[in-house]
C-alpha cells in the first residue's frame, strides 16, 4: 500500500519522449496497422486470429505506454488502468463461458 | 493545482488522477459491449452478417483514427514547449481526423442500413450498432473537447504554461482511440477471419 | 472563508451566498451537500415506507386484495428501487460527503462542483423516477428489471432504465470525487494505515462503484434500446439471450450490496471502538477483510441466477465463491466484537445501534451462507426467505449502522447531542419492530410464499398468515419508531443539549475541529502521526498499553487547528466558490430524461443541447483562487497552504 | 500487538453448550412447520420426494451449523456489553489498549474457511445428481405463458393446463420454455415452475429449453406457483400436480387421450357452434382447442379445453370448476383475474357475450369432461 506513496518526483520529471520519437511510434503503428489488415487479403489459416490478438496487443501498448505517457508516469495511473482492464477482461470472459459452455442449451 | 499538484498526497494533479480512474472504469463500459457483440456475433436472425463489412473502407478510417493519436500527442509536444500556435495547428488536424473517421462512421452505418441491416434487424445488428455507436459518441465528445480546447487557446483562457490541459482531453482522447485498436480488430478482422469460414 | 471574488477582474462573477436558498443551490462545501443528501434521503425513506406498509396490507391476509395486482406491482417495483438506490446508497453518499474531507484533515473535496454536480443528478433522477406514478404509471417490472418482461411497454421500465442510469452518473462522478480526494488530499503523515476504517471503506466503496456502474450503465442501456427503440439485445425471437441481462445486472448487483453495507462497516468500526474506549482490534485484518469483500465481491454474482439457465459446473463455481466470501464477513465480525471484549461500553444510543447492528447483520450473514446452497437455494431463491435476508443485511444492517452514524456524528454536524432517552426509545423499539417484520419472513419463505406476489394463494394462507400477520405489527411499530427518531432529529437540531467539540473522548481526526466545521473545516491543516490521531493528541499509552492523559496543550506543537490566530489565517483560506453551473447543467438532464423515455428527438436536443451549453458555463467560469496550472494568476500564492485549489 | 488471550474466555467451557442450544432450537423450529401436510399443501419443509427431500436434509445440516455460528457470537456479544459495561463507580481511567492479535486472527480466518469447505463437498456433489437426467424418467413439457401454465405429454400427445398429473415413484423429467399466448416466443417472459414438496424452483427462460426432476413418494396432491416475476397477474400463476398411483395415472392418460364428444344436449350443441363461430366477435376456437379426433392435437394459443371438466380449477388455477365461475369468467374475464388483453394481447378478451349466449357455452363446456 505505501509504496503507491509515490513522491512528486517520479511524475512529472521523468524521461520525456521527442516529436520525433512519437513519429517513429506512429510509423510502426501503420506498419502493424498494414500486418492486420493483410489478414483479409492472404490466407494465413491458423496463424490469423493469434495474430490478429498479438498485433492488437502491441499496438494498444504502444498507444498506452508512449501516447498516453503511461511508461513515463507515475505507477498509480497505471494501476488503475490495468485494474480496469483486468476487471473487464476476467469478469466478461467468465460471462461468455457461463454463457456459451454451461446453460443449459448448450448441454444438449 | 501547480501549487497545489505538489502538496497532493500522492503528488499527481487532482484532475489527471481523477481522468485515468474514469478511464479505468470505462474499460468496463465498453467491455460490456464488446462481450455482448461477440455473443451474437452470429445471431443474425436471418439477417445480414460479418460478411456485410467492407473491410478496406474501414481499415481506411481505422488508420486515421491511429494518426489522430500521433497529433493528438504532437499537439501536446507543442503545448508542453509553450508552442501553442503548432498546438493549435494539431489540435486542428487531429479534430478533422476524427471527423473523417466519425463521417467514415456515418456513411458505413448508412450503407448497412441500405443493405439490410437495420437497427432491429438481430441481436448482431443491434450489437454492432450500439457498440460501434457508442465508441463514435466518444470520438464525438472528444471532437467537441478537441475544438473547445482550440477555442480558448485563442481566447486566452488556456495560456501556453497549461500543458495538462492539452493533456487530459489528451488521454481522452488516446483512451478512444486504443478502443478502437481493439473493436477493429475484435469486430471487424477476426469475425471475417473466423465467422465466415 | 469562502473567498475574494470581490478583488478579482473578470467578465464572470462567482456567486457567494452563505445563506437563503440560492446559497444552498449553489453551494461546493461538501458538509452542505452532505446535508442535502441525508434530508433527501429521509423524504425518499418516507415514500419507501409508505410503500412497504401497502405491501404489508395486501398481505395481511390471504386472497386480499387492497390494491389491485396492477398497482401493487408498481409499488413493491418502486419500494425497492427507492430503498437500494435512494435510500441506502445515498444515505451513505450523505456521510462520505459530510465525513470524508474531515476524516483526512481535507478542506473539502477534490472536485467540489462535481460533487454538487452528483447530488443534483441524484435528486432529480429521483425525482424523474417518482413522477413516473403521474405519466402512466410507475415502474412495475421489479427492481431487477429482467428482461424480456421490462422490455414490454406495460412495464413502464423505461423510466427505470433511464432514472437508473442517471442515478448511475450520480454515483460514478462521486465515486471518482472520493478516490481522488482520499487518494490525494490526506492530511501529511497519514498514510493509508493511518486512515481511519471509514476512510478505507469509503475508499473501497468508491471502487466498487467506479467498476460496478458502468457494467449496470451498459445492462440499462440494452434495457432502454430494446423498450424504447426496438432493440434486439434480450429478444427471444430472434436470437437474443434474456440471461445476458440477469448477468449483467447481477455483475453490477452483487457489487452493489457490498456498496451498501461497507459505508457501514466503516461508521461501526468507528463508533465501536470510541464507546469501548479501545482501539478497533485488529485493524490491518479490518481493512483487509474489507478490501477482499470488495474483490471477492466482484465474483460471485451469478449466485442470484441459480435457479435461472445456468448449468451445473457454473452452479458449482458460484457456490464456493459465494461461500467463501463469509470468510472476510466473519473476520470483521469478531474483530469488532473483540473490540467491545475488555473495554469499558458506554451504551449510548450510537453504541446500541452499533451492537444492533453487529447481532442483525450476524444473522444475514448466516441465511446468506445457506444460499449458497444451491440445491437448497432452488426453493428459498425468490421466497420471503429471500426477503428477510437481505432486509437483515440491508435494514439491520446498513441501516441500522448508518443510524448509529447519525447519532455518532450528530454533535459533530450541529454542535448538540441528540436526546439520549428518546434514542433509546428509538433503538429498542427499531431493534424490535425489525425483528418483528422481517424475522418471520424467515419462516414464511421456507415455508413456500413467493415474493413479488399480489395475492396470498389460499392455499398458503393457513400456513404463513401468521407470520404475514406479525410482519404486519412489526411494520407498525417500525414506523412509531421513526417517528420517534424523526422528532428527535428536528427537536435536537434545535434544541438539544450543546456538546462541546468532543462528547464522545473520540479518535478520530474530525473531532479536532470545532462543531459544526467552519466553512473551510481547519484554520490549519493539521499533521498526522498516528492512526486514531485524536485521541494520541489526548493520550499515550505506556508500555503495558494503559493510557495515560497527554498534559494538556502538549500536543499544541502538532498543530493545533483551533489557534487564537484563526481569524488572521481566515483570509489565506480560499474555498471554492459557489457556484449555479453544476444545477443548472443538471437541469438540462431533466428534458434528455423524459427524451429518452419518450422517444421524443426535440426533448434528447434540447437537454442535450442545455448539458453543453450548462458545460461550458461550468468550464468558463473563474476559478476563485485563478487558475490552477497557474501560479501566476492566483491572487495569493501564499494562499494555497494544504488548500483545495480547485 | 497486544496478546489479550489470557483475558480470552476458556473456549472448552462453551462446546458442548453451544450446539446443543442450537439443536434445540432448530428441533423446535423444524418440528413447528414440518406438520400437517394436508394443511400445508406448499410447503418446503415438507418433502415429498427425493429431489426435495435432499436438499432439505443438507439444508438442515447447514441451519445446525449457523445456528451454532449464530449462539457463538451473540454469546460473545452479550458476555461482553455484560461483562465489560462501564460500571456505576467507574474510575474513569480507560481500558488497556488492545490493538489485536494475529493468532486469533488466524484462528478466525481458518476455522470458518474449513467449516465452508465441509459444507461445499456434499453442495457440489449434490449440484450435479439433482440435476443428472434420471434414467426412467416419465418425461413432461412445460410451457410457461403469462398467466398459466401449459403441460404437454410427448408420449401420449396430451395437452393440459394448470394441472398436471405425474405417476407416483417414477422421476419425473419436465422439459421447459417460455412462451405466450400467440405461441411468440416474442412475447415470452421468464416463469419459474416451483412445487416445493416435490423439488426446487427452475425457471423456464423463453427461447431456451431448462430442465428440472421431481419425484413424488406418495399419491397426493402437492401445489406451488410461478416463483419468478412475470408481470401483472404473476401472482395468479399457480400450479397443482396430482401423483397418482399407476393404475390411476393410466386411467388418467387414457381419458385424456380420448376426443372430446359432440354433445347432444340442445343448449351445449349451440353453445359448441358458438365456440366455433361468434360471427363478428373472435370466436373460442380461435385459441382454444377442443380436439374432437380429427387430425393431430394442436395447441391454441390458450388452454386446451377437450378434458376441461376433468380439472378442478381454471384461470391459472386460481378459481373452482364451478358453472357460475365459468359463467362470470365467460362474461367478465377481467373481474375473475387481471388481464392485458387490450394492450398486449394477453388472455382472455372480453367477448360481449348475450345471457343465451353465455348459457350455452356454459352448457358446452360442462360436458368436456
């Protein structure tokens, strides 16, 4: 608990990424946008989904950590963040089980 | 807060702790959605399916939208220099983005609704409609915010030594982009891939 | 005080009213709002009442029919969405507002017009909700609102999708309000284990609504589009699956009891420890337990869904989840009775409540272990079985803690104490008339009624009028008892007995301040370096743990919030300004309300349309301390010493 | 962290108190309302069966245990605010200040979590054999409509509503959806079908099919009624299963096998030409089928009539059998039960039935036996 304490420092001051730096995020950005959309153009068969999943995860991490600062600032942001995705990820998938895999529909 | 940012507990400006816990909570709002979509994603009653997406076009908008990040951050680049002349000048292209993408948007819905697929068509319809719906009303507000900002950077009430507000619709802003990364791939590329075969 | 608008330009004036009623509609200072909250809640609490006491008629006897089905159903509808989402909720709304900032040494909130902002959207959604009864009828479709039934247009459920959703706002906007303060206004040196009980639980509270809300937000959305605008998320005939909304809703639902009950585990693990002149026992294993409520909370919703479409492997994950929830539940039992254990009690009527509390929430605690029994629970799950369980949670417990609250804080809030002989009056016949309403209902339910039922089957009667009977006489007594308490809140307010700043020899850090709290709550922000701040100020303990009196004014160098040199520091303090922005936004809230239910697309431009326009009043509108990214514009930099500057 | 366990009562003295408080006063409680079955025809304490009777022991199990929980703690509690009030000659010096102890800490996190775990073995277990397909099982479909219940029998092709007969000693399988009076699945809510004697609640989701075993031990007749909120008239939803023995149940299989008969009384022929046709007034037979052995039986969109007179009760089985209820029921529907027919098409519509017209449906239905 308190090391989310965190004094001033660590927020505000930390490294800060360039103009330049954002433009090069931005390039692979389009580059990883290109790779998925490539899916609907060539046939990948089994590959396709996880990297469909893959891609979507590294390009959400790239947005997060350098367009929203979240790999420069403070950890309590990212806390939170993850907090809410990790709540909206397990709590649905478990929905969508109990839904698909254990009505009863699904049992007979 | 500048005073104040640095006598707060933790030592974050009130308002930016208090926008990255509404994004937290919002990854739930759109969650709720997403899982809806993907339970019906082929109860189509009859109706037209994923096989109505028009995947180049929308990749198209999808594409802009990830660009309205890169001057969305430009912009507060700019900001954090004092440059509020280019900030304004990103904060112009990155509002024009998205309401490329949010018209890509309206002419996509307008298409769909020709070829069938009508609000109450099926569960799918409604899904799709309400979770896309929703993930444009954002890029709206966010248009909204975006020229307001530019607004009172004109007129003085955002001076040049006020970065963080840039920064907060800022996130925002990244916040509904990165939904999108997500819908993009969840709704459109993996039904087309999977659903359809 | 609330500030310097006259010194400062601008094309905007702030309005600062201290009193009439323009100043109350304006009003930031969290303890007004705070107020507004609990006289709100008690005249939503008078109309649940009198709901329940038509219930309880139509019922009293077999095959009666006092009301017809049609209206009955209405009400037993609005008495439970008036009791969850106006009463209790709300009524804990009242103390975070009030106790909060004074709780962690703060001024006030983090967002103080937000804060007015929450309050209004809560009285007027309540507001939209009630006037359903004149348009057509109120709500009739249970507070659950399952669809395919609340999709139908006789359901009347638009109004509670909507009236819900905004109730919804309310609470999201304060619940981000209170993380943000408590995460960032404490007062130096308290660390979150310094943090009074309450604190974490507002704090936990908090949490459970930021990530309960919008998944409820998200069911009503559905409810709404398929009622209102023909939506297919919950139609059967073309595909769509009514139990994606009972998962929804109960995703949010079973959230939402720990959001009403952990208010008041906080206000108990309060009092207890002051009238036992002891501190709480096992503090850590409190606040733990009370975290992990709120975690495993989140997991074990599809228990309401047992006998619903939901297959055995899921019917057994939910059951040991379910139970083993009533593992942190009896830590913070027998910690708080382990508090009173070796302590000196006073019994005052605070502390009555408290213990009330402690024994009746004991009891929902062990018939809410027993629904985790799933082949048993198929035939409690929707019986009065049901009812009595979570009326001992909700009345013997929440309620009955948040009234050991009101007594507690009474003093606090007015500077006088409440009549203790008319409290107790209260207390014993409240303790009874609970027991007597809802303690039957035990046995009624095993015994096979239904609820939600208009009519009592004939061939039920004989076995459970009885039970239905003594309910009856409960409910009568109840409401003798909340006359008693009503009266004593109205004449004590006047003229109670004064009581000086600290009557209880209390802990906690709101006591260090004069009653009632000025407008800005300190004249100095006091430094904190001990859990129970208060009382370490008055006493130390030597190394066996007796207490020893700290001489008096030994503590002054801490910091002392009541110096002589108050009225000198007063014009450093810069509150925020009142302000019309957040009511008048609300107001545009109403037309967007009736919009939706309506269908109506001139009323959803126009509210629309008003909420921007109220926006950017809100946005435009002077700061009273100047800007905050702006040092240079504040008027007195010297100003913001532990300040709220926004 | 202050050791208080030298002040901690010795917890030896208490065991066998406790439970044997508890015993007895679940004793007194159960003994209380298992009773007189004939009076308490709907009564959960009461088992009838197996898929009741199980649940209702592990229940028992786990009422002892809380009500050993229960004396446990309101024993602390009261030994405490007796023990540990502040007296009358006080000295005004405080208490010693505990802040805890992590043993018992322990203690009370552990016991109860192995308590829960006792009870969650035989719950899990039990989950799944109640919810198994048994293997004889005498197979019912359900169909829940707002406000009555609407019984099919595959095997013999039987339609009933309200009243459903079972055999006795053989597990009875029902197969369950929701629907409503156009046969629209639209227009389906969630029912639940709820005789506590004889099992637990299930609820019948419209679009989807659940399913629930019963069993009843003796012949009898057991009643229950829609347990899940399903808008107006939810109340008026009501169940009654009669378990007969074999050579009753047959009997009874083979008479509702049996077409109805064209009367030959004057008065019922004219009122089964009015059932037929009202002229500009929806006639009878255009939701209720009275199978007279043409073709398949086919169900209308309300209840099935042919063996009408062979159940007690109509309306959702709310009201007797008798001429002048069905009398009434025939000239105000609505005063007899709280109906939606106007705005949503559900039940029976007022049809502005004529005195002689009324007779002589009247008539006609008394000979639907």
């Amino acid at each position: 608990m308190s090391a989310t304490e965190t004094p001033q420092q660590e927020a505000e001051h930390g490294h800060h990424p360039t103009a330049r730096d954002y433009v090069n995020i931005a390039v692979i950005l389009g580059i990883l946008t290109a790779l998925e959309v490539s899916t609907y153009f060539f046939e990948f068969g089994p590959l396709g989904v996880p990297m469909l999943i893959v891609l979507m995860v590294i390009k959400f991490l790239l947005v997060v950590g350098w367009f929203m600062h979240l790999r420069f600032d403070t950890k309590v942001f990212s806390r939170l963040m993850y907090t809410g995705l990790a709540f909206a990820l397990v709590l649905y998938s478990i929905t969508l089980a109990a839904l698909y895999l254990d009505n009863f529909s699904a049992m007979t | 807060m500048a005073a104040g940012a640095h006598e707060t507990s933790l030592g974050i400006d009130h308002r930016k702790l208090g926008m990255w816990t509404f994004l937290g909570s919002e990854f739930l709002f759109f969650g709720a959605f997403l899982a809806t979509f993907l339970l019906y994603v082929q109860t189509t009653a009859g109706g037209p399916g994923v096989e109505i997406f028009d995947i180049p076009f929308t990749s198209i908008s999808s594409f802009v939208l990830l660009m309205s990040s890169l001057t969305m951050v430009l912009a507060h680049n700019a900001h954090t220099q004092g440059d509020l002349r280019r900030m304004r000048m990103w904060i112009l292209a990155t509002a024009g983005q998205g309401a490329v993408f949010l018209g890509g948007q309206v002419f996509e819905f307008n298409v769909f609704v020709r070829e069938g697929l009508t609000f109450g068509t099926s569960p799918f319809a409604t899904s799709f409609y309400v979770l896309t719906g929703f993930h444009g009303a954002h890029v709206f507000i966010g248009i909204l915010l975006l020229l307001t900002l530019y607004t009172f950077s004109l007129t003085g009430k955002v001076k040049p030594n006020q970065p963080l507000k840039t920064e907060m619709i800022g996130l925002y802003w990244h916040f509904v982009d990165i939904v999108w990364v997500v819908l993009f791939t969840v709704v459109y590329l993996i039904p087309e891939l999977t659903v359809l075969d | 005080m609330s500030s310097t608008t006259a010194t400062r330009p601008g094309r905007y004036q702030r309005p600062n009213p201290r009193e009439g009623f323009i100043s109350w509609i304006t009003t930031t200072d969290h303890k007004r709002i705070g107020l507004m909250y609990f006289w709100t809640v008690l005249v939503f609490f008078f109309f649940g009442g009198v709901q329940s006491a038509l219930i309880r008629t139509q019922l009293a006897q077999a095959e009666q029919s006092v009301l017809t089905e049609e209206i009955y159903n209405q009400v037993f509808t609005m008495h439970g969405i008036t009791m969850v989402f106006l009463v209790v909720m709300p009524f804990a709304a009242a103390f975070f507002n009030y106790l909060i900032p004074l709780m962690i040494g703060a001024r006030d909130v983090a967002f103080p017009r937000l804060n007015a902002f929450s309050y209004w959207v809560f009285l007027f959604a309540g507001i939209f909700l009630y006037s359903s009864f004149l348009l057509g009828g109120a709500p009739n479709g249970s507070w659950v609102g399952y669809a395919p039934l609340s999709t139908d247009a006789v359901s009347n459920m638009g109004f509670y999708a909507i009236g819900i959703n905004a109730l919804g706002i309310s609470s999201l906007a304060a619940s981000i309000n209170f993380i943000v303060t408590i995460l960032n206004m404490r007062a130096p040196g308290m660390t979150f284990m310094r943090m009074p009980v309450f604190i974490w639980m507002a704090l936990v509270t908090s949490f459970l609504l930021l990530f309960a809300v919008p998944i409820i937000s998200t069911a009503l959305f559905m409810l709404m589009f398929d009622g209102v605008y023909g939506g297919q998320f919950f139609e059967p005939a073309t595909g769509g699956d009514p139990i994606l909304y009972q998962h929804l809703f109960w995703l949010f639902g079973h959230p939402e009891v720990y959001i009403m009950i952990l208010p008041t585990m906080g206000i108990i693990s309060e009092t207890l420890p002051v009238f036992s002149r002891k501190p709480l026992f096992g503090y850590a294993a409190v606040v733990f337990a009370g975290a992990a409520i709120g975690f495993i909370g989140f997991g074990v919703w599809a228990h309401h869904m047992f006998t619903s479409a939901m297959g055995p492997v899921a019917r057994s994950a939910f059951a040991l989840a379910t139970m083993f929830i009533a593992v942190p539940t009896g830590i913070k039992i027998f910690n708080w009775v382990f508090t009173m254990w070796g302590g000196k009690l006073r019994f005052t009527t605070s502390m009555l409540f408290s213990i009330g509390f402690v024994s009746m929430f004991t009891i929902g605690g062990l018939s809410g272990v027993t629904h985790a029994i799933v082949p048993h629970n198929a035939q409690q799950h929707d019986t009065y079985y049901v009812v009595a369980h979570f009326h001992y949670v909700l009345f013997g417990g929440a309620l009955f803690g948040l009234i050991a609250g009101v007594y507690f804080w009474f003093p606090k809030v007015t500077g006088r104490l409440m009549n203790e002989t008319l409290g107790k009056w209260h207390f014993w016949t409240w303790l009874l008339g609970f027991n007597l309403t809802f303690g039957p209902m035990h046995m009624s339910g095993l015994l096979g009624q239904p609820r939600r039922t208009a009519v009592l089957p004939a061939e039920l009667g004989p076995t459970v009028e009885l039970y239905n009977l003594l309910s009856g006489v409960g409910l009568i007594i109840l409401f003798g008892s909340a006359l008693v308490f009503l009266y004593n809140l109205l004449a004590s307010t006047k003229k109670g007995e004064l009581a000086g700043e600290d009557p209880w020899d209390a802990r906690t850090l709101e006591w260090l301040t004069t009653s009632p709290p000025k407008a800005h709550n300190w004249d100095k922000i006091p430094t904190v370096t001990h859990r129970d701040e208060f009382w370490h100020r008055k006493y130390a303990e030597d190394e066996a743990g007796r207490p020893v009196a700290v001489p008096a004014g030994a503590a002054e160098d801490v910091g002392d919030p009541r110096g002589d040199n108050a009225e000198a520091l007063d014009e450093h303090i810069h509150m925020p300004d009142a302000s019309y922005w957040p009511f008048v936004m609300v107001l545009g809230l109403v037309p967007l309300m009736y919009g939706l239910n309506f269908a109506s697309a001139p009323l959803i431009a126009i509210g629309l349309l008003w909420a921007i326009i109220g926006m950017y009043g809100w946005i435009i509108e002077p700061l009273a301390e100047g800007d905050d990214d702006d040092p240079l514009d504040a008027p007195n930099p010297s100003a913001t010493t532990g300040a709220v500057t926004y | 962290m202050r050791d208080s366990s030298a002040e901690r009562p010795s917890p030896r003295r208490r065991t066998r108190l406790v439970p044997m408080a508890g015993f007895s006063l679940l004793a007194l409680l159960l003994a209380a309302c298992g009773g007189d079955a004939t009076r308490t025809p709907q009564n959960a304490l009461n088992p009838a069966g197996r898929y009741a009777q199980e649940p209702h022991d592990l229940i028992t199990i786990v009422l002892i245990i809380a009500a050993v929980v229960f004396v446990l703690v309101h024993f602390l509690i009261i030994y405490s605010v007796v023990k540990y009030r502040q007296r009358k000659d006080d000295d005004g010096s405080l208490p010693v200040q505990i802040h805890g102890n992590t043993r018992l800490e322990i203690f009370w996190t552990i016991i109860p979590a192995l308590i829960l775990a006792g009870i969650a073995v035989p719950t899990v277990q039990m989950i799944f054999s109640q919810m198994d397909e048994p293997d004889d099982a005498f197979v019912v479909e359900v169909i829940g409509h707002r406000w009555w219940f609407e019984y099919y029998y595959p095997e013999h092709d039987i339609y009933t509503a309200n009243e459903m007969a079972i055999p006795v000693g053989r597990p009875v399988r029902l197969q369950m959806t929701a629907s409503d009076p156009a046969r629209d699945p639209a227009q389906g809510v969630i029912h639940s079908f709820w005789v506590p004697r004889l099992a637990g609640k299930q609820d019948l989701i419209p679009g989807q099919m659940t399913y629930l075993n019963m069993l009843a031990d003796e012949p009898g007749r057991y009643y229950g009624q829609c347990a899940e909120y399903c808008g107006l008239s939810h109340a008026n939803m009501r169940i009654r299963v009669e378990a007969l023995d074999d050579a009753a149940f047959d009997a009874w299989l083979e008479a509702q096998q049996a077409p109805a008969e064209v009367p030959a009384d004057e008065l019922a022929a004219r009122g089964r030409e009015l059932f037929g046709d009202l002229g500009e007034r929806q006639a009878c037979a255009a939701c209720h089928q009275v199978w007279e052995g043409d073709g398949g039986r086919t169900p209308g969109t309300g209840p099935d009539l042919t063996h009408l007179m062979s159940r007690e009760e109509f309306a959702g089985a709310i009201h007797d059998m008798t001429p002048e209820n069905l009398r009434e029921w025939l000239r105000d529907p609505n005063s007899m039960k709280s109906m939606q027919y106007e705005v949503n098409g559900i039940g029976m519509p007022d049809l502005d039935l004529t005195d002689e017209e009324l007779d002589a449906l009247v008539a006609y239905l008394l000979t639907l036996e």
